[in-house]
C-alpha cells in the first residue's frame, strides 16, 4: 500500500508539494492520504505561526473531495501511550495525576481532557492572550491552568 503522510515541517515547499499529491492521487486514488498531526497552526518565531499539516489535510481535503485521516492529539491513543510509559515507572499514576502541557486548545487541552488529564495552557504558541479565552468559550473547553509563557 502507498500511503503519502502529511507532517509538520517547517522548511517544506508546501505549494510545490501540495500541488505534486493532488496529481499523484488524481493518477493513483488508491494511494492513501494520512495527517499526523491535526494541528491547524504551529508556533513559527515570537506571535507567527505557521501552517500546521491539519490545514493542509484540510485544503486537500477540498481540492481531492475525500477526507484525510488524522491521528495524533486530541485522539486518545496517543495519550494512552503517554500514560502506559509513565506507569512503566509510576504503576499507581492515575489519570487525575497527570498534567498534560500544551500550547493549542483544539488539540492538547481537548486530549487532556477526554483523558482526564489536568491540563496548563501555554500562550503566545498556537493560543494568545488575546484571543485564548474567548476560544475556550467557543470551543466548550477550559484548561485547569494558564501559562503566559515559557521563555519568559
């Protein structure tokens, strides 16, 4: 099975190679289209983002008229995952005794969440504090804590 799989990278010619898969799929619809990461945006430099491979599942997505897979945060395997290896060296650990640290609601708080993680938000990645609180009203979603910033 051929299977193309969207990730993020920062140096990839993402027009170039996006046009490239629409006609490598156009020539070949049995290849398959997989996103690792449903991220939207990424933290580029400073306030930038860039743009994440979920949104470029999602232009293919238009461009192709079949939908990409996506696995990765906030789909639940990934968190099991986390909590199976830290009970390699914590075998009590519950859920409610993880925090899980993020910087994207959609994704980390959301995954966290579903698992019942204690999440901490931090600003000024994907999420700014402008923008951050009215997103978690829209989105239903609450991290327990707040970060402005790592670097700081």
């Amino acid at each position: 099975m051929a299977v193309v799989a969207l990730m993020d990278d920062g140096c990839f010619a993402w027009r170039h190679e996006l046009n490239r898969i629409v006609n490598l799929i156009r020539a070949r619809p049995e290849v398959e289209l997989l996103c690792a990461n449903p991220d939207l945006t990424w933290p580029d430099a400073g306030t930038r983002v860039g743009l994440g491979s979920g949104a470029l599942a999602a232009l293919l997505e238009a461009a192709l008229g079949r939908e990409v897979p996506r696995f990765g945060k906030p789909d639940r395997p990934i968190y099991e995952l986390a909590l199976a290896k830290a009970r390699a060296e914590l075998p009590d650990l519950q859920p409610a005794e993880v925090l899980m640290v993020g910087d994207t609601l959609a994704t980390d708080v959301a995954g966290a969440r579903a698992m019942g993680f204690d999440a901490l938000l931090v600003l000024g990645g994907n999420e700014t504090p402008a923008t951050w609180e009215a997103k978690a009203d829209q989105l239903g979603l609450r991290p327990d804590h707040v970060l402005p910033s790592i670097v700081d």
